[in-house]
C-alpha cells in the first residue's frame, strides 16, 4: 500500500471555495468526500492488477494508491452546499 499526499490548490471567491487536488489516474468514482463538524474530510483508493502469462510463469502485480486529506472549513462556508 502506497500512500501520497497530492498537491492541492485552494481558491476564494466571493460565493464560494475551491479546492483542486492534483490526482493523475484516479476517477470521481475512487474519491469518497465527507464533513466531520467543521471538517472536511476527502479520501482515495485505487487498486490495480495485472497478470502477465508467458512460457512456464505467471506474473501477477498489485498496485495499491491511496490517500487522505482534510480542510477545517472556515466559519463561513455552508457544509450543506458542498459539491463535488
């Protein structure tokens, strides 16, 4: 098991934040996105596998990505207009 920290990148506006996490390879499906109180809590996995056959050997690889990051929200977001 692998675990990364992606980079992320925090925007304001005068309606709302954005927070963009670079994440290569992974799809909306992967992401799981949750409030805890005032916290924001955005994780990951991704598993993959390949199995190689030659001759008289098989070659199965396992690649396993995840992670986690969390955001205190400021006072003034609204937790209920979260979208991802």
């Amino acid at each position: 098991l692998e675990d990364f920290f992606p980079a992320v990148n925090i925007k304001e506006s005068e309606k709302q934040f954005n927070i963009e996490l670079a994440v290569p390879g992974f799809s909306k499906e992967d992401f799981k996105i949750s409030m805890d109180g005032d916290v924001l809590n955005i994780s990951a996995q991704k598993k993959s596998e390949t199995e190689k056959k030659e001759e008289k050997y098989t070659r199965k690889e396992y690649s396993y990505n995840s992670f986690s990051r969390s955001f205190t929200m400021p006072a003034n977001a609204n937790a209920d207009s979260i979208d991802a």
